[in-house]
C-alpha cells in the first residue's frame, strides 16, 4: 500500500484514533478541527471551521498544495440540537463540496460518518442498508440530507452509518446501571453497538479497500453482532458490577427507536471486529467500575 495524503474533517476521538491507524501504514495524515490542539504525534494540525466558507477558503489560502487522495468527514455536532447538526453535517458537507469544486480537486474517495437515526424504526424490525431510511427525529434527518448531497455531487463516497457509539469517555449506560438503573424489560427495545475503536477500525478498512483497488458500497451498517435488548445489556452490566437495579428508566439513551441494524454487507468485506459485542467491549470499563465500587464500600 502506497503513503496517501488523507484529510480528517473533524478529527475529534473517532477521527484520532482513525489517524493513528493511518499512521501506521504509513499514510500523511491531516487533522482538521475548530481548536487543532492535542491531535495525534504525527498529525498535521489544520485549522477548520466546517460551516464557515471563509474557514475553507482560509484552509486553500494557508494550504494551497494539499491535495488530499482520501477525506475522512468525522464531525461532531456540537450539541444535540437542530441548529447544531444543521451546521456540522448539512451546512459543513456543503462547504466541503464548494471546497473541492473550487479547488477543482477529486479525490479519490470521501468517507462520511453517518448514523444509523436514520432508520425509524420502533418495533424491532431488523434493517440493513436495503432498508429505506425514515427518519423519525432531526438528527436522523438531517444526517441523511448530507448523505444525498455527497450522493449529488457524483464523486467516489461511502456513508458509514455507525449504531451507537461506546468506549472511553462514552460511558452512560454504566454510570446508570452504577446507580442502580435499569430499562423495561417490555416492552423490548433494541439497542445497536459499536466500539470506538471499531469505528477507527472500519474506516482504515474502508481505504485499505480502496488501496486495494477494491470499490467501497455506497453505504454500510457499522454496528457489531451485539444487537440485543437494552434491558437485556443493562441487566448483564448488573450482574458483572453485582448491583441490584432499584429503578426502571424507560428512556435510558435519548434514542427511542427499537430495530434490529444487520452487519452483514461490512463482514462481507472481510472486516473484523476488535469487540464482536457489548460483552467483550464493555468488560475491561466494567471491571474498572467494580473495583471502583469494591474500594468505595
């Protein structure tokens, strides 16, 4: 695999540990954000403000040879409000795009993290990338209007729709179980997850494709092979912390949709997963949490 010059838009946790994968294969990596502070040793600190046209135009002006081969659009909105995702995904895809026309620049493919909100669905359907999307909430919506725009400018694209995303400093579910609790057994409500450093993992997978001359699916499902109920994952943490859940939360995560997200066009690729499930994903937190409990008592 020849080094590439690979651009990171948004290169926040996801976006720093994809880079570190990058590095190791030897690639030049650039890691664009707000405030470029604190990137990964080895990453080319690029001052972006997604939204902000001037902010691109500055990022020609400051940076007229870079040309990257691969973008990696890996942007966190800053605060779950309609006005926040408008920027960071629908507003920043369009600058982006303005970005490449003018400079007349195509690379040779974009990655955009998307979400699986885009999928509605609420009485455990099991759907895959086949499914048509029917968003049932802003973010959702919003996530699948950058998807169409990227669909729109013809270039070489793949939307990566992650379920929900778990690891350090992603910690909700645990902190609730600590505190004794706990979703509904019924009715069922499936939750969908994947580990940060899957989420690294699958996007370096995805270049390694294309590296390999290999054409990328328009869309993938990133989840892994854990979609299970959240009663179910939340009674399991339980039983590892050996807590006694005392309430029930009928909303435990903001998400209240309830299906079943199928992974199978991603392990068709011939990736595999670091965390196959939740068990192997959160034991290590889990066990931290228990000697925490254990010193505290």
């Amino acid at each position: 695999m020849s080094a590439q010059e690979i651009l990171i838009v948004g290169c926040g946790d996801i976006g720093s540990r994809t880079a570190r994968r990058l590095l190791t294969e030897s690639h030049q990596v650039h890691g664009a954000r707000r405030n470029p502070e604190n990137l990964p040793e080895g990453v080319h600190p690029v001052q972006l403000d997604v939204a902000d046209a001037e902010s691109w135009q500055a990022l020609s002006d400051n940076s007229p040879t870079l040309k990257p081969d691969y973008i990696i659009y890996s942007v966190a909105a800053g605060g779950f409000s309609e006005e926040f995702y408008k920027s960071a995904y629908a507003e920043g895809v369009k600058q982006m795009l303005r970005w490449l026309k003018k400079s007349k620049h195509t690379p040779k493919h974009i990655l955009f993290v998307s979400s699986t909100s885009v999928y509605g669905q609420t009485e455990g359907e099991t759907v895959d990338e086949n499914t048509v999307p029917h968003p049932s909430g802003f973010a959702g919506s919003i996530m699948l209007k950058a998807e169409e725009a990227l669909r729109k400018s013809g270039l070489n694209h793949t939307c990566v729709r992650f379920s929900g995303i778990y690891g350090p400093g992603r910690d909700m579910l645990i902190r609730q179980v600590r505190q004794g609790r706990i979703a509904p057994e019924v009715p069922i409500k499936y939750t969908n997850r994947i580990h940060s450093e899957d989420c690294a993992g699958v996007l370096a997978h995805l270049v390694g494709m294309v590296e390999a001359g290999k054409t990328p699916a328009p869309v993938y499902l990133a989840t892994d092979n854990g979609s299970a109920p959240l009663f179910d994952v939340m009674n399991w943490m339980a039983d590892v912390l050996q807590v006694t859940p005392t309430e029930v939360v009928e909303s435990p995560t903001r998400r209240r949709t309830s299906k079943i997200c199928d992974n199978s066009l991603l392990l068709s690729t011939g990736y595999e997963f670091t965390y196959p499930t939740y068990r192997e994903g959160y034991r290590e937190a889990l066990q931290e949490v228990k000697a925490q409990i254990k010193a505290e008592s």
